[in-house]
C-alpha cells in the first residue's frame, strides 16, 4: 500500500494544474450522416464528425450538401441540419443552450421539461423558445430567415422588434422593414423525415423501466441494439446485440483529446450512455452485459476504464461494477479525483474484475493513443495481471494528461474514404449480429466461424489497402464567409436572453414587430439531403399535418 501512495503521491506532483473537464456530457452529436464537419476547440481546423463526440460552447458544425447532422442536449432537447447548413453553438448549460445558424434548414425540438431556454440567432433575427416547442428554422446566405412553428409558440426578434409566434405560422423576415406571417404549407420531406426521426428517439420502450429517470432520454438506443436479462447479482443488465466472441467494451472506438481530458468515442450507434455511465460486467452465460447506474448516481465520465499507461504504451479494461475510476475531475460517488485527493486515504484498485476476461484488456502505443489511429503493441501479455507493475515507477493508474502532439482526427483517412467506395465494403475488427435464439445455438455457430487474428495483426492488415482503397477522397471546406465566423465575437454580439420580455439588440423590452399577415400558405423551397425537388403540386395538396 505504501507503494500505491507513493505512486499517487507521484502523479499528484506531476499534474499538479489539471483541471477538471467540465460537463463534457451535456450536448453530443447524436447523428451523422455524410461528409458532415466540425471545428472544435482542440482540433486546429475543420474535420469529419464522428457521432457521439461531446459537442460544447465554441464548437462549430457544416454540414454539406447531401449530409445530416442531429445534436442531442441532454434534458430532451434535439437540433437536426439538413445540406448546406451552418451552425455554431454560442453557449450551453444546464438551463439553456444558443447557438448561430448562418445559413441553412434546421429543425429544433424543445420537447416539455427540456430546458428553459433555447435561442438560435441568425445574420437578421434572434429566436427564442420557452420549452415544449417544435420549430423548423431556414435562413438562405443572404440572411432571410423563415421561422415555421409546428408546436407551441416560439419569440422571434429582429432590429426592429419583436413578435410571438404560434402552431401553424410561418413567419418570414427580409430585412429591417417588418416581417410576414402566413400559415405553414404541408410537409414536405425534411419535415417528415425530422418527425419520423422524432418518433424513433421520443418513444420509450423496455428500457425505461430498467433506466434511472435521468437516462430515460437514452431509451431507444437500448430498445434497439440489445436486450434486457435479470441476473441475480446486479439486478437487470442491458446485453448489446454484438455476439461475435473477441468483441468486448470499449474496442470499437478510439479516444479523443476533447477539452483537457482523453474521451471515448465509440463507432456503435448505441455508444453513448453504456460507455458514459454505469459500468461493464462479463457473464458466462450471457457475455458481456451493461450494469445501469442507480436511481441518482448516473454521471457522465469520459469512459469508465481502469488504466496502465508506461512511456511505452498504453492499457485499458472495463471498470465493472463497485470498481472506482481515477480520473482528472469529479465524476460521482464511483470516482476519485486525483487533483483534489488526500493522497493518504486512497485505496487504489489493486485488482480489476473484468482483465482476466478474453479481449477485455487492449494495450496500444503510447505515441499512438489518442490520435484516432493506433497500433496494437505485441508480446506485452496482460500488464494488468502483472504483479509488479505497482512497484514500477514509470507506471500510472489515470488516464494521460498530455495532448497528442499529432493532429487530432476523429474518423480515421480509411473510415472516411471508405464512404466514398461503396464498392469496397470497410472492414472491420468485429462484426454487428442479431440476437441468436440460446446460447447453446450461439457457441454451437461460433464454432464455424474461422478464428479472429490477433489484434496487431488485424492492424497490420488493414494498412495494406488496395490502390482503390488508398486514393484519397477531398472533402470540401465550408464557404469562405463561414470559415471567418468566430463563435466568441457572435456570442458578444448576441446576449442570451432568458427572459421572455428581453431583447438581444437593445438593453430595454423590444417594439413590437410590424407584421404583415397572409391567408396564402408560405411555400418554403427546400431540397432536404439526398431528395430531389418536390412538384410544386405535392407541396399545394401534400399531406395534412399530424396533430402534436
């Protein structure tokens, strides 16, 4: 134990400024589809988005003709773009989120008991919603902005004044002479395609009633991607639809420098909430389960592993349940943080769970860790079953604390490439199954299956493309006039305005905005990704729209 404390002790004198990462959990990029972008604090230039990265204030999102993008605030808060849409985020906490649309369609569901405020400002305008709204926003690059509600009432403020705007209403704004309001025209596909998509992310099933209320918003990646078993030691555990036998928790994926901490962003669709919250457990008869955190101690963390990091390299394995994670930031009762401890009351982890476990353990270079790609180190055994790596000193428990000195990139060239050759499907370390009916049928299947290479040798093999496979595809930058947009100028700006009767353009209440009103349904043209243009006589006798 003395050992351990002088360990602490060591790590405590070299990273005596850490700092803790904030609320990296609040807002993450719940959806990407196409060559979709962003510029984030630690990245020094626009780059592929990958989903469940942690998106925050001074982060900036393109999303290009052709893509989609949704980002999921955590409360129950959705923001989805659509081609050609820019969108920086200005600010976010627990009670209101703004962002900037420069141009672009997005669609902004502030569903009830969301948060207080959300507000979206524009080259003419500022919107506001209050809670339970649903709204679409378009602004064309020379700023006319159309606000079309399809749920409760939304506040929209130009230079001139300021108006409320209720269901069915679309209020559009040319310039500093007034605004028109007219009714909304039927759906068209960007809206029904934003509907559907809040059907699938809204509706609950299974899974709420096995979920602590604060991850309820999560429900249908689990009803989805896996299913719910009772076992007698942990209550019920959530087991992933992945049955291939060397897959395992945190190995579809990479870590990423994101704001002062290394974070886990997963390639699994469903990869946010099992790997920031709870913890992992192995059972024979089931393979790998999630263990939900209990009612009240569901915290957000960067990705509860145990760690071993050297000058050489690099180890991880799954925390799994009562084990505790040491960590640069407080990240509830199940962690210790090392910049604030009383080194002499720290009992470390001299066992995990989980390492004695097939392909549990991963272990990569030390310089290529954090980079987005990395390579497997060979021979090295299982560091976390060695017995004296507590008496070495160039051994530590916590995660790295040092920026990767390489460019940070969060899909890899190969991932990104690989998007653009359908005729070359990606390969993969490990492949997504259905449920097999038993565990017998399971293992009885597995046994044709040809046994996997190691895992260096996988690496070496995926480097070893085909002349197709390494042609590079360019993906355009964002226009020039949204590559000069700075989010801390916007944001000075724009005050957010949390009370309904404030203003963003003045320090007293705003004028009421002059508005011209319409009988004649306003017919937005958009051209939603990967959809041609509708016939104009679909959008005059389209659907009706359903009732919220």
């Amino acid at each position: 134990m003395r050992s351990i404390s002088g360990l602490m002790l060591l790590l405590f004198l070299l990273f005596p400024a850490a700092v803790p990462a904030g609320d990296l959990g609040l807002m993450r990029a719940s959806l990407i589809e196409g060559d979709v972008q962003v510029l984030i604090k630690d990245t020094t230039d626009w780059t592929i988005a990958a989903a469940n990265i942690p998106l925050n204030e001074g982060d900036r999102l393109w999303v290009p003709e052709g893509g989609k993008a949704e980002i999921q605030i955590r409360g129950g808060v959705f923001v989805r773009g659509d081609g050609n849409t820019a969108l920086d985020i200005l600010g976010a906490d627990q009670e209101s989120a703004q962002f900037y649309l420069d141009r672009g369609h997005t669609y902004i569901n502030n569903r009830r008991g969301g948060i207080k405020t959300v507000q979206i400002d524009t080259p003419l305008s500022s919107v506001r919603s209050y809670d339970n709204s649903v709204m679409m926003l378009d602004v064309s690059e020379d700023g006319v902005t159309e606000l079309s509600v399809l749920k409760g009432y939304v506040t929209v403020e130009s230079r001139v004044g300021a108006t409320r705007v209720g269901a069915g209403k679309t209020l559009t704004i040319r310039g500093e002479t007034g605004a028109e309001l007219a009714p909304i025209d039927a759906p068209d596909a960007w809206e029904r395609w934003n509907t559907d998509r809040d059907r699938k992310v809204t509706t609950w099933g299974e899974s709420a009633r096995y979920l602590p209320d604060e991850l309820h918003e999560y429900s249908s990646d689990f009803d989805t991607n896996g299913k719910w078993d009772y076992e007698g030691s942990y209550g019920y555990v959530w087991v992933p639809a992945v049955t291939v036998a060397d897959w395992a928790p945190y190995t579809i994926g990479r870590w990423i420098w994101v704001r002062g901490t290394y974070v886990w962003i997963a390639y699994d669709p469903w990869g946010w909430a099992p790997y920031h919250y709870g913890r992992w457990v192995f059972i024979a008869s089931r393979g790998w389960c999630w263990v939900p955190p209990a009612v009240g101690a569901a915290y957000w963390g960067p990705g509860y592993v145990g760690w071993i990091v050297t000058p050489g390299y690099v180890a991880w394995v799954p925390l799994a349940p009562g084990e505790v994670y040491y960590g640069y930031g407080y990240y509830g009762p199940g962690s210790v943080n090392i910049t604030t401890v009383n080194i002499n009351t720290v009992v470390v982890n001299r066992t995990y769970v989980n390492a004695g476990h097939g392909h549990a353990v991963t272990v990569v270079k030390r310089d290529t860790f954090g980079t987005g790609r990395r390579e497997y180190v060979r021979n090295e055994g299982n560091p976390f079953l060695d017995k004296h790596r507590e008496n070495r000193r160039d051994t530590n428990i916590v995660p790295p604390q040092v920026r990767p000195s390489q460019p940070i990139v969060l899909v890899p060239p190969e991932d990104r490439d690989q998007r653009h050759q359908p005729q070359r499907p990606p390969e993969r370390e490990h492949i997504r199954q259905e449920f097999q009916p038993t565990r017998h049928e399971q293992t009885s299947a597995r046994k044709t299956e040809q046994p996997a290479p190691p895992a260096a040798e996988r690496n070496e093999r995926q480097r070893e493309t085909s002349p197709k496979t390494q042609q590079r595809y360019e993906h355009p930058s964002p226009p020039e006039r949204i590559q000069k947009n700075r989010p801390d100028v916007l944001k000075s700006e724009r005050r957010l305005v949390k009370e309904p009767g404030g203003s963003v353009f003045r320090q007293k209440a705003p004028d009421i905005l002059p508005v011209k009103r319409s009988n004649e349904p306003r017919n937005i043209i958009r051209k939603p990704a990967n959809q041609p243009d509708e016939p104009k006589q679909k959008k005059e006798h389209g659907d009706k729209r359903e009732g919220r």
